[in-house]
C-alpha cells in the first residue's frame, strides 16, 4: 500500500503533495519555482485570481505543479498524468496549498 499524499509534505513549509509515478512528489512554492511557474504562465496573482473565478486550466495546474516539485525530477508530462490519475477534485487540496502559500508567503 502506498503512502498517503501529504505523508511528506512539511505544512509548516507551505508545502503539498501529489502521487507521482506511484510515489509522493513533494510540492514546495520555492522562490525559484515560482518564478519559473510565472514566466510560463505569466503573473502569479492572475492565476490565483483565475482559480478562484474557475477559470484555471488543468494544463496551469499541471505547469505549477511541476515547477513546485521538490527533489523530484519528475518529467511534465509525468506530472500531467499524475493529475490526470488523482482528478481534479483530489488535486484542490495541493492546488490550494500553493496558492495560499503564493498569497500569504511564510508569515
């Protein structure tokens, strides 16, 4: 049996996570990451506006998520499956992690 999603992931940090590969990937919203997130998808708060009007695309989702992975080295396109498999009413939870941490930073 495998381990639970968020079995790695440090809240503390304002990180997530998502099965990956049958393994859990840890996300974490790296000054780094999120910058490489932003020149793809371009200005951070027009994705967290967009996801909270509904309007984020499962592809932004994926791009985000494989920015923010950790350690992982998982290809986009394994990240992308990773998505698919967990559907998109699994993938809230790590998505809202994200983005809060994007707005709220780690005060």
């Amino acid at each position: 049996m495998s381990a639970p999603a968020d079995s790695f992931a440090n809240p503390h940090r304002g990180e997530a996570s998502l099965i990956v590969a049958g393994a859990p990937c840890t996300l974490r919203p790296s000054f780094t990451a999120l910058v490489a997130a932003e020149e793809e998808l371009g200005p951070l708060f027009a994705l967290v506006e967009r996801a909270g009007a509904g309007q984020l695309k499962l592809a932004e989702i994926a791009a985000l998520f494989f920015h923010c992975q950790h350690g992982a080295g998982h290809t986009r396109e394994a990240v992308g499956e990773a998505v698919l498999a967990a559907g998109l009413a699994a993938c809230t939870a790590p998505l809202r992690v994200l983005l809060g941490q994007i707005l709220r930073g780690n005060a």
